[in-house]
C-alpha cells in the first residue's frame, strides 16, 4: 500500500461533478463492475472462482474472490490497470470504469456502493467543493482501514428485486466455457473460438444485432457485443473497438469478425 491510511479514514475527492453528463443504464454499471472481478481472474478460471462467490438478500447484492487483493490507488487515475501483463487480453480498466460506473449508480440508481480488498475498505460518497465561487457536488472516496481480510469484496445496496435479474443477465455476457448459452466446443485457441449454441434462449437485455435477431452470439474480447444468424457462439479475443462509446456491433461488424475468425481456425471439414 502506498499510502497510509489514518485510523478515522480518508476522503479522496475524485474531481468529478455529480453532473457530468454521461448515463449508463443498470447493465452497464453491473457489467462494468463485474467485469473488474473477471478480468482478476480470466476466462478459464471464472466459472471456479466466481460463480458461487455472491451473494444476494435484503436489497444488497455482495461480490467477492478469495486470494486477489490490490491497492486502491488503481480506483484514483482515469486508464490505470493493474492487469499490465495481459491489458491487450481483457477490456475493463479499473481507474475510469469503476467511477464512472460508481457516479451513476449513486446519482441515477440510488445505489450505495463499497469495495473492500487486504486492509482497506472504500465507500463511494459526494463531497461539496468550492469552484471558481460556487458550491459543486462532486464525487469523492471515503477509505478507512479494517482488519486485513485476503481477497477483494464489492456491496452494492439499497438494490431493487429486479437489479438481480439484470446482474444474472450480465454474468451471461461474459465470456466463459460453462456459459449457460454455450453448446459443444468446435473450435478454441488463444485468438478465439466457436461453440455451438445451447438450447437457452439469448436473454433479452442482452445486447443484439437487430438484423440478425437472438438466434446466434459474438463475444469479442471476452464480452458478448452482439448476435449472429445461425447456431453458433463466435469469439474473438483480440478485438479492439474504434468508437468507444458504442456499445454493441453493428452487422458490417458481425461480417468482419467471422471475417478474422474463418483467417484464425482450421477448416472444420475435408473437401
């Protein structure tokens, strides 16, 4: 840990206004705070390490993982990452994401949220400041330090009944092999891979092509972005967005990346 944290905590203000003008809907902020735990633990080991690791009541959702601690300096600077080894491998960033995701779920959803990890706990709070005369509600942290307790922990509160069914919507848009909407594994590699789909339907708040409907998927860099017209799971790791604020892929998008992957696998059938 690189700073010292005093026995009443401290409050890190972020330079953020409460009213800077960007708006993720409820997927967005779950999946962006699920994907740090995911990008701890990559793709072969999350349904291991994570699956049973959360827990749902009373209006708070809590995830956690055992064994994977980091400072909570990475939360502080806009595109820090403490995955320096494989950044190219995984899509989320803890320095923007997590508070950009956390500004909205306490302004928009009227969310509480909290990350514990070694021996510091975090509350995400506002706190008033003063700006060329005026009085500016700005986003801020309030860390005090607990008891070491090995691992990394996330408590979001004051939750409605239905956020937990869009949480189970995002655990589904990760990429993983024990992914409910995953059939048979057809081909895999480090650059992507094609299973077949399974008989669960595509749910709906999942993101789609409007073109293709909800027949097929394609996850790219480890996240479903968009669908396809046939029967298959598409994936490919190394993707990179151009714009990114878009969300989801449009069907040009979709062509390319079968594109990629057709260069990438073996052919599956003699001719």
């Amino acid at each position: 840990m690189a700073s010292q944290i005093p026995k009443s905590g401290k409050i890190i203000p972020l330079n953020i206004v409460m009213t800077y003008p960007v708006c993720w809907n409820r997927y967005s902020i779950l999946r962006d705070f699920v994907q740090n735990f995911y990008d701890s633990v990559g793709a072969n080991q999350w349904n291991s390490k994570f699956k049973y690791h959360y827990d749902i009541k009373k209006r708070q959702l809590t995830m956690y993982i055992d064994d994977v601690e980091f400072s909570y300096e990475w939360l502080l600077h806009i595109g820090a990452s403490t995955k320096t080894s494989n950044s190219a491998q995984y899509a989320g960033y803890f320095g923007e994401g997590f508070k950009i995701a956390s500004l909205c779920a306490l302004r928009d959803c009227s969310w509480n949220v909290e990350m514990h990890s070694g021996d510091w706990k975090l509350k995400v709070i506002t706190q008033e400041q003063t700006i060329d005369h005026q009085i500016v509600n700005m986003l801020a942290y309030h860390v005090r330090k607990i008891q070491n307790n090995r691992g990394r922990k996330l408590i979001l509160s004051s939750m409605h009944p239905c956020d937990y069914e869009t949480f189970q919507t995002v655990l589904e848009s990760f990429y993983y092999p024990e992914n409910p909407m995953f059939g048979d594994k057809i081909w895999e590699s480090k650059y992507g891979a094609v299973y077949k789909r399974s008989k669960k339907p595509i749910h709906k708040g999942l993101p789609y092509v409007s073109d293709y409907g909800r027949k097929g998927a394609v996850f790219c860099a480890y996240q479903m972005l968009g669908t396809n017209p046939f029967d298959l799971i598409v994936c490919l790791h190394h993707y990179k967005k151009e714009d990114r604020e878009r969300k989801g892929l449009y069907s040009f998008d979709v062509v390319s990346i079968f594109h990629k992957l057709s260069y990438l696998s073996p052919p599956f059938f003699d001719t």
